[in-house]
C-alpha cells in the first residue's frame, strides 16, 4: 500500500498540469494522499481539491512561516472549520503546524513568540477535536517536543526529520511517527539514512513534501510529485534489506496507526 502523507498538491507548481500528476499518482497505485493546508486562505482550497479522487484526503492548519501574516481571527476561522467538518472521514489531521527556526528573522523575537502561541493553539484545536497532527519542525525539534509534552495530542506525525535518534525516540514514545521521503535518497544525507535504517518501520511513514524536497533522480531541482512515493519506497526498501512488499506493508500500517482515518476509506 502506497501512500504520500505529505503533498502540497494544491500549490500553483501544479495548476498548469494537477490533473495528470494525480493520474501518474493513480498509475504508481499510490491509494492516499495527504494534503495539509498552510493559511486561512487555503484551508478550503485543500478541502476541495481532496474531495475531487478517491485518494485525496486532507488536513487543515497554519503552517509555522505563515505564521507571521495571520491573525487570531484565522485561527477562530480554522476553529469554525474543525467544527464544521469534524464529521468530513477526508479531515484526517491538523496540519500543517509547528515551528520553523531556520530563518534568522523567523526564528528570533516576537515572530518566534507568535509562532509559539498558534502552535499551543492548534494542538489544543487537535486535542479539542481528537485529530492527530502534522507537524513541521525544521530547527524546532526540542521546542516542538517541549509543547508536546504539555499537551494530550494524540500523536500524528513529524514531516521531513531530520534530528537525532534521541529525538526520533522522543518523538516515537509520543505517538508520532516520522515522515521519511526525498531527504532519505541522497547518498550524502547520512543521518536520515541512519534513522531510516535504524528505526523500526512502525516509526516510519513515507511522503515526499510535493513540490518540495525532490528526490535525488529529479535533476536540476525538477519539481517533485505524488508518484516519487513508489522510487522512495523502493530506496528505502533497499537501504534496509526489505522487499518492496514488507516496506510498504511495515509503512502503511504505521500510516494508518497515526492516521486513523484513513483506515476504512483507502481504495485498494
């Protein structure tokens, strides 16, 4: 079973050609795909867009580098949205939320005070709700945790790791597992091909940060999509001795662990 936990697919990279990369998406048999909104003025768009094939589903939240635009009347907007379609089986997640403290002038002062503010917002919103959580947590990760511990979120998943192996089981004993995808391919990415190996395959999930975070076979930096979930798969599969089969078999349970929607409704 092969599923994309992570995919922007509503981004204007894909306006000119959205529906052909969900056909080579269908064409790989990828049975899922997950896309997180970023800001208020997407939260709609992906709810749309998910219910448009059989294999969209969708998650609503404020990304933490849009944090600097939005306002506390966008999270009563996302509130208002959770309300709504709490019943929706295609919600499957609050997301995408976090930290982001990879940018100087991000990281720094008030911005990281507000970003640290929507973020204990969205996971009392996630608690409220009962919905697992995508988070972003580039240069974030102790943070991150930190504000989990003080929560009773039900876990989710922690997109594109790249921390250390302390921080991986931190992450784990919460009940998240680890977005696993691009990254992983480059030979030169030692640390997250040493998680990759090492970590049991019920820590593991597989995405691929659509458009971002290419592969290594995507030269010239070409725009990434839904369908590198199968090469990925396969990479992963052979760094750690596995068959294609119990790679994703081992990924698509723990996706279904932490994404519990998406239990019942993947078309096969």
């Amino acid at each position: 079973m092969r599923l994309d936990t992570h995919c922007h697919l509503d981004a204007s990279e894909f306006d000119v050609d959205r529906g052909a990369v969900i056909a080579r998406a269908q064409q790989e048999n990828i049975q899922a795909i997950v896309i997180p909104a970023v800001d208020a003025g997407n939260f709609e768009r992906v709810r749309a867009l998910a219910h448009t094939f059989d294999q969209g589903f969708y998650a609503l939240g404020i990304h933490p580098m849009c944090v600097r635009h939005a306002s506390e009347q966008d999270l009563q907007l996302l509130h208002t949205l959770l309300t709504r379609y709490r019943d929706d089986p295609k919600l499957v997640a609050v997301g995408e939320i976090g930290l982001d403290f990879f940018i100087p002038e991000i990281a720094q002062g008030a911005p990281r005070q507000k970003q640290e503010f929507f973020y204990e917002a969205q996971l009392a919103f996630a608690c409220e709700f009962d919905l697992p959580v995508l988070l972003h947590i580039r240069r974030s990760q102790d943070i991150v945790l930190k504000h989990l511990r003080r929560s009773q979120v039900r876990g989710g998943i922690a997109h594109a790791f790249n921390g250390s192996m302390q921080q991986a089981t931190q992450f784990v004993e919460r009940g998240f597992a680890l977005g696993i995808g691009g990254a992983m391919t480059y030979t030169r990415a030692l640390q997250i091909r040493r998680l990759a190996v090492e970590l049991p395959l019920s820590a593991l999930v597989l995405e691929t940060d659509s458009p971002d975070i290419a592969p290594a076979w995507c030269h010239d930096n070409r725009r990434n999509e839904p369908s590198q979930v199968a090469e990925i798969a396969r990479t992963l599969a052979s760094l750690r001795g596995l068959t294609e089969t119990e790679l994703l078999e081992g990924t698509a349970q723990t996706a279904l662990s932490v994404l519990p929607r998406l239990a019942g409704r993947i078309v096969n």
